[in-house]
C-alpha cells in the first residue's frame, strides 16, 4: 500500500507499525524516526528562526486575511499516486486541514484516493485513533497498543502514593497559553494537578496576571524540541523563581499524537517525582533555573 501521510503523528505510526517503506509522500515536519526517504509534499507558511511572539501574529494575521499555514505540493502529490492519504481536521495551525486535501485530490484527478482522518483530542482517543489507522493500511496495532497501556499502568502504580502538585502547563509562552486537548492529561497521568487547561477543548491565550501561583511550571511550547524549550523557559523562570520550572520537547512527546506520548509522561513523571519514577534512558526534560542553568531529566 502508498502511502501519504501529512501529519507527522501519522508518520511516526505508520513507521511504528512496521510500514515506514510504505511511505511515499511526508511534510517537513515528519522527522522521526530519522531517515525517512519519502519525499515532502508539505512545508509551512512560517519562516525559519521565527519568535514565539512573531509566530503567534503571524499565524493571527494570516487566519484573519483567510490565508493558510501550510503549503501542499499538488503535483508532487498526484506523482506519489498513494493509495491512501493521512491527514487531519484537528487544528489548522498544526498541520494542513484535512478538507484542503480532499479538495485537492479531486482538483489533480486522484478523487478516489481513500482519505482518513486522525482527530483525537484525548489520550484514550489517541490510542483508539491508533488502532483505527492501523485498520486503514492494514496493520495490526495491538502488540503496540499493549505495551503502551503495560507502560500507563506501571507509571500509575508508581505514583500512587505520591503527592500532586499543583502545576501550570504552558503550551506557549509568548504570549502564554494554557493547554487543551490531551495535553492537561498527560500532565495529569504525569502526577501533576494542572491549574488550568482544557481537557479535550483547544488551547487558549491568557494574561499573566490571570494565572494562579503553582507549585511547579511545565514549559511545553507547541512544536518546539528541547533547547527550544528551554530557551523560552528562562524567562518563565523568572517569572516563577520559587518553584520548579521543567522545560519538556514538546514536538516529541507532547503535542504529537502518537505512541511517543507515552514517552512524555514517563519524563514529566520522572521530573516531578525523580524518587518514584525511574529516569527515561534518553534526555527528554529539563529542569530550568532563573540563573540559565538546567538539569537534565
């Protein structure tokens, strides 16, 4: 089977599930695993080396003149002639809309191509989501499913006894916003109380002055790796010197659906409860001070 995934979440299932050599067409964001030799048919609006504050007003300005994010490469798509194509209607910021890539398999003359659409918004949708994909290129996602739910378990038995500090989770910084989706629970399944956050809903923008003083910062900037985070995690710092300020790669392991969200719990867990929760064996937090200095988690 051909397959177009344009959605780096897709991406890391479809190679988690043993069929990366089935991909024929990735986005320019699809980056794991490393390697991938499909070629992109997707790239962003946004230019490189862009600020947090610039990002957000240039993503206001262009959804306020009807313009896109993201640019899809309609004659690179009809040359990878897929057989099905993987995309989304979760969040146009965060990847193409699914409706732009149905109407642009008609306008290229690939109407019949089969179009599925990966929308979770919780982590247990995240995990049904997975099986259902695996379903539509014929794949078989339970011994994967298995292990991530052993994995779930064994970090909720470890903290079971564990005190949940109250913590702010910011899914920007500039200017702050507070998490949605699946992202308050995975904070949650980390140990943690978010102070704020939609379960399930979108993130949304807040004043400073509105957030509650927390026992613990996560700095999980959508899209960004960890030196990204941590860097936008020194003045957050700051702003909170009293209290624990854990920057996370949130690109990795927080804002993509897929099974490294599992990956991100066991980290978050690890941070804020170091004696209950083993180490990961890979770098994937960091513990930012207001002098610029971290720890790694």
């Amino acid at each position: 089977m051909r397959i177009a995934s344009l959605l780096p979440a897709t991406t890391e299932i479809v190679a988690a599930l043993g069929r990366a050599d089935d991909l024929v067409a990735i986005t320019f964001e699809c980056d794991h695993p490393p390697g991938l030799a499909a070629p992109v048919v997707v790239r962003s609006a946004l230019e490189p080396g862009m600020t947090p504050a610039a990002i957000d007003a240039t993503v206001r300005e262009r959804a306020a003149a009807g313009l896109p994010l993201y640019d899809l490469d309609r004659e690179a798509l009809r040359a990878a002639a897929p057989d099905v194509v993987l995309t989304q209607d979760l969040c146009g910021v965060c990847a193409l809309p699914g409706h732009t890539v149905t109407e642009a398999l008609a306008e290229i003359g690939l109407p019949d191509v089969a179009v599925h659409s990966f929308d979770p918004h919780t982590l247990d949708e995240v995990l049904t989501g997975i099986a259902d994909l695996a379903a539509a290129i014929g794949a078989d996602a339970a011994p994967m499913l298995s292990d991530l739910r052993r994995r779930l378990a064994a970090v909720d038995d470890a903290l079971a006894d564990e005190a949940r500090p109250r913590t702010l989770v910011l899914e920007w910084t500039d200017p702050p916003f507070l998490p949605g989706h699946w992202v308050p629970e995975l904070v949650r399944r980390a140990g943690a109380v978010p102070t704020a956050g939609a379960d399930g809903g979108r993130s949304r923008a807040v004043a400073w002055e509105d957030l509650e003083s927390p026992d613990a910062v996560v700095v999980t900037p959508c899209g960004y790796d960890l030196a990204g985070a941590v860097a936008q995690a020194g003045p957050i710092a700051e702003r909170f010197p009293d209290v624990p300020v854990i920057a996370i790669d949130s690109a990795a392991y927080v804002v993509r659906a897929g099974p490294r969200l599992v990956d991100g719990i066991e980290a978050l867990a690890h941070a804020l409860h170091p004696r209950a929760v083993p180490a990961p064996g890979e770098v994937r937090c960091a513990q930012v001070s207001t002098n610029g200095r971290y720890s790694d988690r």
